[in-house]
C-alpha cells in the first residue's frame, strides 16, 4: 500500500536518554535508501535541502506548530522530490515520548500544479492580446435582425467595412467559406431562438486568396420588448487549428515517415473490421519486417537506417491504393491494411497475395543511400480479416507469425498465416507454462545412461533430464530441452541435474564398488556464461561432499563461438579443482583443432550422428576413424555415442576407441539400473 501511494511513515521514540528512528520500507523507497529499518538522525534529514530544513526542524522542536508541512528532499542519485509530512506526538504507556511521521511523494501533485500555473498565466496573457473584434447583434420579435455595434477591427477580420455591416449584417458573412456557412447561419438562429450560448468555428477568405479560421462565440439574453440581443466576440483561431493539426499528426502519425502510427492504424483496423462485417467484403492485413536492418543500422549508423525507412516508406505508399492504409508499426516494421477485398476467401488471398508480390519487387530494388546503393529485402506476413469477429491483437498476432513463417522460409518472401502454425505457438507456450510449474513440482528426473570401457565395464554415467508430466507422461528431452534454452529455464533446470548428480556420487563413494564411478553432466552454453558458474558448480560439489574427480562436466561445441580466452580461463578454474571436462557430440558444430588444442579437456564423445552409419557410409566411417587418430595423438580419451550394434563396437574397437555409451550397454534410466549392471539386486546404493 505504502508503495501504490508513494508514502512512507517514520517514528522516532524517545526514551531513558535513548533515542531510536524507525523507518518503513514505502520511506526508504521513496527517499532512494535502501531498506533499513533503523537510521541515524543525521542520515534521516541528509536529503532535506538547506533552505527548508528551518521549517523542518521548527516543526519538530515547537508542538502545533508546522506539524503538516512541504520540503524539498535530494535522493543519493541527485533527484529532487517534493514531500509532504505530517506529524503526531504521544506518549508510550511507558511515557516515552514518541514522534510519528507519515511521509508522502508529493512531485507529480507540485510538477501539475506549476503546470496549471504556467498554463493560467499563459491564457491570461493570450487573452489580452487576441486580436479579434467585439459586436452587438439584434433580432426583434418580428424577426428583423441587425448589427447595432461592431468595433473596427472586423475590417482586418472580414475584409468589410464598420459602417457597411452596420448598415446591412449580412455583408459580415460574404466572405465565409461557402461550404462553412450553412453551418454559420444554422447555428446562430438556433442560438437566438433557444437563448442558449453560440459558438462556431468557421474559415473566412481573404482578401488575397489565402483561408483563415475563425471563431465567433456570444452569449444572447431577452429584452422585455421580446428582442434578443447578443454580445460577443470573433477571434482569429487560424494558430489554434495548426497546432491541432499538429497535435494530431504527432500523435497518430509517424514522425519519419509521416505514415500513420500503430495508433491511427489499430483505430482503422477496427473501423474496417466493423465495414466487413456489414458489408461482406474481406481485408488483409501485411506485415513487414525489413530483413537484417539491425546490421545496417550497426555498419552504416541510424542516419542511414533513417533513411531507408523513409524510402521504404513512400515505395510501400507508391505501391498501394489510395484508400489502403500503409503505417509504420514500429522499428523496421511496417503494416499494409487492405480494404475492399473480395468476399470469397480465395479470391480475396489471391488479391493479397498480388499486393504482397508487388510489394516485395518494389522493396527489392536498390536504395540510395547517401549516393550508395544499398539493397534490403522484406518478409511478409499475410492474413485475412473480416469472415470472423477477432480482436485487434489476435489480428496482428496472426499477421506477425506469418511473417516470421516468411523469414523461417528464408527471407525476401511472403507467407499466410496458418492455423496449424498458431496451435504450434500455442502449445509451445502451454509447454513452457507446464515447464516452469513442473519445475516447481519435482517433476523432472535425472536418467543415467552408462559410460563403459572397451571390456564393457562400467566406468560412469551420463546424467540426462527427464520430465514426467502429470497429464502427458514422459516429455521429449528433444522437445523441452530448447524451450529451456529460449526460455532462460536451462538454468535452473541444469543447476537441478548438477545438484542431483552430486548427491548421486556422494552416494556411490560411499561403497567401495561403486567410488570409483564418474558422472558426465551436460552444461549448456548459456548456462557455461553465467557470472557465477564456476563459484556454482564449485559450491555444489562442496554442499554435497562430492569429489570433484568424479565430475565432468560435457560442453558442446557452441561455446567456441564466444569468448575463447573466457571460456579457457573458467574451465582451468574447475580443472584446478579436478573437474573434468568433455567436449559433447563432437564434429556436429564448429570444431576447430586450434580450440581443441587450447582448451584443458580430457575426452571427446564422437555425435552418434557418425556412430550410426559407420558400417555403411563410408565418410561417417572415415570421419570416426579420424577423430579418434587425432584424440590419440593429443592424449584425450574418446567415448562413442549411440552404440546400438555389436558390429558398429566391434568397428570403434577396431580403431582404437576404448569408451562407448549407447542402448547396447543399456538405456537412460534410473540409477538402479546402473546398480543392475554391477552387482546383484538389494545391495542398498
């Protein structure tokens, strides 16, 4: 509450000669503290500004006197925020004396009252300044009307002259805008005859051709003779209406390239939905997305980047009608809203799709950039519109997934949108939905596939996640292990396995036939990047009491994309340790023999990408052949992976491979299984 106020309270109790300043955490929020629940005196007033602590402390020494009151409060970050305080003094049942405070951000409330007074006086001054001129209008019971007075200035106004309006009314009126008058005339009788305030904006012509606003406002009374008389006023708006003008184009029109904004076309979008529904027609909706802007922008800098947006912008209006809609969304992103379609689905796609093409070969064409030619290609995204009621969001939803259908295709094309495309984007996010409680509820597993010798004996396990969902059964690691990674959920979701897996080695050292088993974890690269990776792995072995010469952790070979020299130097942090290190589903990725050289590992697993096919295809076989020459000639061991077949071991063992790991020696599963491998049931580890 004290938050959603911006308030914050305070009390100070005195007491034996001590005395102690309490504050709440809205106080230490809004003075920029951190929360402490006890300050110092001196800390307490540090922020208030020199010219009004007299006020201040006067209210604290002088019962009655100040107890509400302003002042200025300077934040640790240099900000200056108005406070409101007020105080109350009681006694304790004890009797000590003791000072409370509620404390209030008062800024906004003083920042719109200076603006009221900044806009008070700037009326006051445009008011006595307006250039206008005042008149007195008649009409009698009869319906005769005339103008009894008008001041001079209707002759700069209305291009007349004082005597002749007074002579005959109507010539006050000859230089109206001939569609305004109407409106005038209409307007001013039903004023008169209802007693009831006028006031009429309208544009005038003047003398050399050029149109001016006007705006006339009076205020009639009856007279007892049954007349209506009114005094009023005409000034010059011609100002007022540009800036309005103004006000409008910056708030619904794009400032660079003067296109309509996501607000202007979101209020369009829902007018030509409604026109649809009425009128049967269909509409379309195209978004653009302008493919690799952001390395424009990086190369060429945000001038240029300006200006091709605005090119884009007059090619894309170029290439529609006149009664199509073109608005830039935001960033690279533009939206092409097409009205008036067919009303048959395909003919309708077919005039979309027509557009979009059109669209994508004036897009194609080189841009000139400061004298240089610069070419951009666009993705498009497509849907229809307006043979069913959808909200606008859902609208542009469907029309941004088409769109990054479009760049999934390759770029430089464009796509409809597809309901089976939207299910896929909809159970992905109930997935990740299902993840991060599924994480919260232990439903994820830890299997263990083993890791043996070539005697076939068991030197270790990899640790793999499992997920046993409530509804579904077990889920694909393949299908929830990269939503962990999009997601930023591989974090916890390693740190789980990393502390399992430690539990489980503890376990094993405490049997003799078992301590001598290793672990394998797989550490993704964004969880390899975190500031405190190392510390992490480090303190999990150290809460479990595991040895960390029985740890290693598995990196693939994504990690040689980032920072080599930071990755070198976090690996030789834990391989001081004695955590060891393998390099996973190695010549799938971006091997390099310059890494592989630098980087303190002790083994490589070969992808069972080549393990599969090594009896069969020829180059897998040569590539096995050459991995574990080069292992042996720079001392690493090498694991096999996806050893399903006594002829595919028989071929590794052949050339030298001494590690495999694969459903010939058994499947991931829990640890007992491993015990199985190793000795009889019941042993208790």
């Amino acid at each position: 509450m004290e938050s959603l106020a911006r308030t914050g309270h305070w009390r100070r109790i005195e007491d034996a000669g001590q005395t102690v300043l309490l504050w709440s955490p809205g106080l230490c929020d809004i003075a920029g503290f951190e929360r402490q629940e006890r300050l110092d005196a001196e800390r307490a007033i540090s922020g208030i500004l020199d010219e009004d602590r007299p006020v201040f402390h006067r209210s604290l020494r002088e019962p009655g006197v100040g107890d509400d009151m302003e002042y200025r409060w300077r934040r640790p970050d240099g900000e200056v925020r108005w406070m409101r305080s007020r105080l109350q003094r009681t006694l304790s049942r004890d009797g000590a004396q003791i000072v409370m405070g509620v404390v209030q951000d008062v800024t906004e409330e003083h920042r719109a009252a200076e603006q009221l007074r900044e806009r008070l006086v700037f009326i006051q001054r445009i008011a006595s300044r307006i250039p206008g001129y005042i008149y007195e209008y008649r009409m009698r019971a009869d319906g005769h009307t005339s103008m009894v007075y008008v001041s001079d200035a209707v002759r700069e106004f209305m291009g007349v002259e004082p005597h002749e309006v007074l002579a005959d009314e109507s010539v006050i009126r000859r230089n109206v805008v001939v569609e305004d008058l109407p409106l005038v005339q209409r307007t001013a009788m039903i004023s008169l005859r209802t007693v009831t305030l006028w006031q009429c904006e309208y544009r005038v012509r003047q003398a050399d051709g050029s149109v001016r606003w006007h705006m006339s406002s009076a205020m009639p009374h009856r007279e007892p003779d049954g007349s209506v008389v009114s005094h009023g006023f005409t000034m010059d708006i011609t100002d007022r209406k540009r800036a309005e003008q103004e006000v409008e184009r910056l708030a619904f029109y794009d400032a660079l390239t003067g296109l309509p904004n996501r607000r202007l076309l979101l209020d369009r979008l829902e007018r030509s939905q409604a026109n649809c529904q009425r009128s049967g027609s269909l509409g379309a909706l195209l978004f653009i997305d302008l493919d690799n802007f952001k390395d424009l922008n990086d190369t060429l800098g945000h001038d240029m980047g300006d200006q091709l947006l605005a090119q884009v912008a007059a090619r894309l209006v170029k290439s529609v009608r006149e009664a199509d809609t073109v608005a830039r969304f935001g960033g690279d992103e533009f939206v092409v809203m097409l009205d008036g379609l067919a009303p048959q689905l395909q003919e309708a796609a077919a005039q979309a799709e027509t557009v979009a093409e059109k669209l994508l070969a004036s897009l194609n064409k080189p841009f000139e950039l400061d004298g240089s030619r610069h070419y951009s290609t666009p993705s498009i995204g497509i849907t229809l519109f307006g043979d069913e009621r959808l909200s606008l969001d859902e609208l542009l939803k469907r029309a941004d997934l088409a769109m990054y259908q479009a760049k999934a295709a390759g770029r430089n094309t464009q796509r409809f949108f597809d309901p089976d495309m939207q299910a896929a984007v909809n159970a992905r996010s109930q997935l990740e939905a299902d993840l991060r409680q599924g994480l919260a509820a232990g439903e994820l597993l830890v299997y263990y596939q083993p890791v043996v010798d070539h005697r076939e004996n068991v030197q270790g396990a990899e640790a793999l996640v499992r997920w046993r969902h409530p509804q579904r059964g077990m889920v694909s690691p393949g299908e929830f292990i990269p939503l962990a990674e999009q997601t930023g959920l591989i974090l916890p979701l390693g740190q789980f396995v990393l502390q399992t897996a430690c539990k489980q080695l503890r376990r094993w050292s405490e049997h003799p036939e078992t301590a001598r088993l290793s672990i394998s974890v797989n550490v993704s690269a964004r969880q390899f990047r975190q500031a405190d990776f190392v510390a992490q792995v480090l303190q999990t072995l150290r809460d479990h009491g595991a040895d960390p010469g029985k740890l290693k952790l598995e990196l693939t070979e994504s990690l040689l994309l980032g920072d080599t020299q930071d990755t070198i130097a976090r690996m030789a942090q834990l391989k001081s340790e004695g955590v060891g290190f393998a390099l996973d589903d190695f010549g799938t990725g971006y091997s390099s023999l310059s890494y592989l050289k630098r980087l303190p590992l002790d083994q490589i697993k070969i992808d069972q990408g080549f393990v599969r096919d090594v009896l069969t295809d020829p180059n897998d076989a040569a590539i096995v052949r050459t991995i574990l020459a080069l292992a042996a000639s720079l001392d690493l061991d090498v694991v096999a992976e996806g050893v399903e077949t006594a002829g595919q071991l028989a071929f590794l063992r052949l050339h030298g491979c001494e590690g495999f790991q694969g459903y010939l020696f058994g499947r991931p599963g829990p640890v007992e299984d491993i015990a199985a491998l190793m000795q009889p049931r019941g042993a208790g580890w």
